[in-house]
C-alpha cells in the first residue's frame, strides 16, 4: 500500500461491520485497513483471515499508533459510542 493510504480501523464486526471491512479493504483506493477491534471471537477470527491486526478492547484500536481514522460500528438498538 502506498505510503500516502489513509490508515483506517474497524470498531465492531457484526453484519454491518463486515460490510464496511470488506469495502475499505477491496473496493476503497487510498484506504489501508490496519487494525480491528471486536469483543467476539469469531469478528476477531474474521479480521485474523485477512491479516489485519485485531483486538477485544476498542480502547486499544483508538490508541493504535499507526492509525489516521476508526470507522465505529454499533448494534442497532445500541447508540454509537
């Protein structure tokens, strides 16, 4: 990826965050998908397939050194945070 990519995270992979990881990640010229955060085991497994780094704790997405901005996703009866 070129040096000048906007280096983007994922916070939450459910329906829709998988939808918005595989778009910034295939179909989004200037993005660099670097990071995921998700407290389940199987978004994390998902984001691991792909060789992005993934944790639980979103906190550690937000301090992620090498990232410019987080897409944040939430569960629809859930206010995003």
């Amino acid at each position: 990826m070129s040096t000048n990519a906007l280096r983007i995270g994922v916070a939450g992979l459910g329906r829709i965050g998988k939808i918005h990881f595989d778009n910034l990640r295939n179909h989004v010229s200037g993005a660099e998908l670097v990071a995921v955060a998700d407290p389940s085991a199987e978004g994390r497994a998902y984001a691991e397939q792909s060789r992005v780094a993934a944790s639980a704790p979103s906190e550690e997405l937000i301090e992620h050194p090498h990232l410019d901005a987080v897409a944040a996703r939430s569960p629809p009866n859930e206010p995003d945070t």
